[in-house]
C-alpha cells in the first residue's frame, strides 16, 4: 500500500516529492532520526517546496491564504495529518526544522501502530 506524504490546505493538497520528483512514499521509507543526517535535509528541503507550492495555490483560492498548512499522509480511505501549521514554520531555523521532523516521526508512528 501506496502512502504518499504532502502538504495539506483546505481546499488543494501538494505531494511531497524527492529528487525524482515522485511522491514520496512513507511505506518504502525509513525517516531519519536526526537533523544531522544528510537524509533530513533532502526531506525538510522537499516538505519546504511543497509548502511553497501551497502557499502560491492558496492565493489563488478566496479566503486560503490564511488556512493552515499540515503535514499529511494520503491514505486508502482517508487523510492524516500532523498538528503542526507549516505557515509559521521558519526553514531556516534548526528548532522549526526538528519540529517538522518530529511531526513527521509523529504521522509515521501513528501509520505503522494504525
């Protein structure tokens, strides 16, 4: 089973993708433990050009722009997302970086105990 990780907004979602520029996939994929690995920065980098991909949608759309951005998993019948809004995420910084990746670990946790 296919579980593609993207950000979500209210009325538009965006597949997060990798190098390939395929949809990354949480079932084939082992997510790192810390911000050190050479890894977290290709998927904190990928989770950042989502969120802008979002955010030029959103100004499209009436009453968007504002909405919150989340992390989220595409499921068979279903979405998941994380609590934590990527509008206030600051990329450059470490400390909003570990939370993305926490939230991240969060969504993996609950899909492999669900």
């Amino acid at each position: 089973m296919s579980v593609p990780l993207a950000v979500i907004g209210r009325k538009f979602s965006e597949p997060v993708t990798g190098s390939n520029r395929r949809p990354i996939d949480l079932s084939d994929r082992v997510l790192p433990r810390s911000l050190d690995e050479p890894s977290a920065k290709r998927l904190l980098d990928a989770v950042e050009r989502a969120v802008r991909e979002m955010r030029i949608r959103q100004r499209s759309a009436p009453m968007s722009t504002t909405a919150p951005l989340r992390l989220g998993l595409i499921l068979p019948r279903s979405v998941d997302t994380a609590d934590l809004d990527l509008q206030s995420v600051d990329f450059d910084s470490a400390d909003d970086r570990s939370e993305v990746l926490d939230a991240l670990r969060s969504l993996e946790g609950r899909f492999l105990s669900g």
